[in-house]
C-alpha cells in the first residue's frame, strides 16, 4: 500500500515539474519575441503615438493600424522605408477644398494647415486689395470653399476731380460705399447705382445743389415825345425826367459741380415803378414842300447867307436809320419831302435852305457825323442817293 501511494505521488510531481517547464519555456519565448520588436515613433494626422513592431516597412505598420494612405497624402518616410528602433513617422491626409476664383471653380487636395499656406501652394497670389471670403489664418477643412475676387482698376470722378482706385466686382451703390462716397439728395451718378463695375469703367459722381437767388433789376423808363405848337420847330423841352424802376426777382438756380446750368423764374415783384421822361417836341413852324418838278436849277431869288458845303446823301431806311427827322418828321411817310441834315451851330433847324443840284429845301435833321459845314441831302431811294454821292455845292440859307 505504501509503494502504491509512493508511485503515485511521484507521477503528479513529475507532471508539475514537465507543466512549469513548458510555462517558463513559453514565456521566455515571448519575452525574447517581444525583446526584437523595433519601437516606432507616430505622428498620424497630428496624434502622437508610439509602437513596437516586427513590420518591414513603413507600409506594414499603417496596415497594422488599418490606415489607407492616399496617393495626395503626406507621408514621410516614403512607405517603402524599412523599419529600424526609434524611427519616426509623420502622416498627414489630405483633404479636399474648393477654389473659386472669377467664376472659376477648381477643387484641390492639400495637407496645408492654412488658407495661406494653401494659396502659397497653389501660387496663388492674393493681394490687400483683392476680396477673398475666408483669412490667410484660417484653419483649412475638408470641403471648405474659398471664394477670391481680384481687384480691377476704375477711375472714379467726384465734383469734377478724377481719382483712380481698386475695387472688386460689385454693383456702383456698393463701389461708392466701400470708397466713403455719401450721396446727397440731387446727386446723379452715371452710370446708376445698379449697374455692376467693371475694369477700367468710369463712375462719375455729379454734385446737384438747388438754391434761390434774389436779384434786383432795374426798369429802364421810356422816353415819349409830345408835340407842342407853342414851341418853334426844331426846338425841344423836358416836361418830366424819366426815372428808372426797380424789380425784385426770385430765381431757383441749379448748379452741377459748383457751375449753374438752370435758373428758373419763380416769383417777381416791384420794388419801384419807373416814371417815363416826356419831351415836348416844337411843331410852330411846317415844312415847305417843294416840287419835285421844279428845275433844280432855278435861281433863288431874295437874299441870304451863301457859302460852299460838303455834301452827302441818305435815305430813310439807311442803317441806323429811324425814318424820323430831327424835328419829328416821318420821312417814310412823306418820300417827296426836301430835306436836309445840318450842323444847327452853322445852319439853324428849321432853316429854309437852297441847294445847288437839290433845289429849295428845309434844314429838318441832323446826324452824328454832320459837323461844321457839312450836309446831308435826303433822296427818297438808295439809286437818286449813290447817284448824288459825295460833292462840294454851294447853299444859300434864305431865313
């Protein structure tokens, strides 16, 4: 019974014994397999990680981690690098942004951190004048969109005064405000604020300013003849002095840039009311008709002054003329009158005259270039007044 007892406690002994072998055995293995893995430093899409691995390469470990990497991708070292202790790893997916640029649209992979990494990337230049929808600062994220408008040149003109500046496409009301332009009331842009701005286009601002202007005018008076048959012909008497009046007016004046273009009459009132000059003109003495079928070279008889003159002729209806003699003879309603203009310090008005070549005739008119011994002899057309011309005849004044 002992021997049996004894047999059979050294078989269990011998099975513990073989068991703590095979035990001690296994985990030496492992720990001699887990003692020739190489330790691996990650960066993987900026998470820091380390690992110890029996990978190859580079590729073998993102395999391990279940990570595609994409042909747009960073990755460095190249996939292909073999595994050695203590090498570092970065990956970085790419990540897709459109680019919308002039109405162009282009869609991009990147790994740039930022807006403007990216467009450094892309040789995109984007200056302080252009628009663009998101800062050089910003963080990029997948699907983002990046709207850049480029500055364009336009010539603004404001009050006159031209000035060349930057903008973007927008509409005129928008240009106008970006450049602090504010638009008074009558103002007039061309073209409207509606239309969008082109490059090179001109936007001209037009100041408008209505005002009211009071002037005063003056009303010049008329001067009216009467006729006095008190008076000798030829005589004249101021019975009133004329007086100028005086008009107030109220104008609506509108200027453009300063200049007036319009004015426009709104009220007018009297300030003071003129006052005519009357003139009382002699009318004691007539005018002798003398036939136009006497000879003209009939002696005068009687006496009286005689003495040579330089002599010219006229018309009624010559230029300048008023058809209305000196002493108020209308000379368009009487052609057949014989008359002449006179120098009165030399032939007084009213004198009846002859003349050689003319005949009897009455000193009726004057003229501002009839001085000293000089007349002038009216003929009723202008072909009797070029035939007479200019000559010297000898005038006889009779009374």
């Amino acid at each position: 019974m002992k021997n049996l007892f004894s047999r059979s406690f050294g078989k269990k002994k011998l099975a513990i014994v073989i068991t703590g072998i095979t035990v001690f055995s296994g985990a030496m293995g492992l720990l001699l397999y887990q003692g020739t893995k190489n330790t691996v430093a990650l960066t993987l899409d900026g998470q820091k990680r380390i690992v110890k691995t029996h990978a190859p390469t580079i590729e073998g470990i993102l395999k391990d981690l279940e990570i595609t990497v994409q042909a747009e991708d960073y990755l460095y070292p190249s996939k292909d690098t073999k595994i050695k202790d203590n090498l570092n790893v970065v990956w970085k997916p790419a990540q897709q942004v459109e680019i919308i640029q002039n109405d162009q649209r282009i869609n991009v992979w990147t790994t740039a951190d930022t807006v403007g990494e990216l467009l450094k990337e892309q040789k995109l230049e984007v200056t302080e004048k252009d628009k663009i929808s998101q800062s050089f600062d910003t963080t990029l994220q997948s699907k983002m969109k990046i709207a850049i408008e480029k500055a364009f040149p336009i010539k603004i003109v404001d009050s006159g005064i031209e000035e060349q500046v930057w903008s973007t496409s927008t509409t005129v009301a928008d240009f106008l405000k970006q450049q602090g332009v504010k638009l008074n009331d009558f103002d007039r842009v061309e073209p409207g604020l509606g239309e969008q701005v082109k490059a090179n286009s001109v936007v001209n601002v037009v100041r408008i300013e209505k005002v009211t202007d009071v002037v005063e005018e003056p009303i010049n008076f008329a001067v009216v003849t009467k006729k006095d048959s008190t008076l000798q012909k030829g005589k004249e008497k101021v019975i009133t002095e004329g007086q100028k009046g005086l008009t107030s007016k109220q104008y609506e004046v509108i200027k453009e840039n300063g200049k007036e273009v319009k004015r426009t009459l709104l009220s007018e009132k009297t300030v003071r009311a003129k006052k005519d000059k009357v003139i009382a003109v002699g009318s004691k003495q007539l005018i002798a008709q003398v036939s136009r079928g006497g000879s003209d070279k009939e002696s005068p008889s009687g006496s009286g002054r005689e003495f040579y003159v330089s002599s010219t002729a006229y018309t009624a209806n010559c230029n300048g003329c008023s058809g209305v003699t000196a002493t108020g003879l209308n000379l368009r309603s009487n052609p057949g009158a014989k008359v002449i203009a006179v120098d009165p310090r030399v032939i007084p008005l009213g004198s009846k005259v002859y003349v050689e070549g003319y005949g009897y005739a009455i000193a009726a008119d004057t003229g501002g270039a009839i001085r000293g011994h000089k007349i002038d002899v009216f003929f009723p057309s202008k072909s009797t007044a070029y035939q007479w011309g200019n000559r010297t005849v000898q005038i006889r004044v009779l009374n």
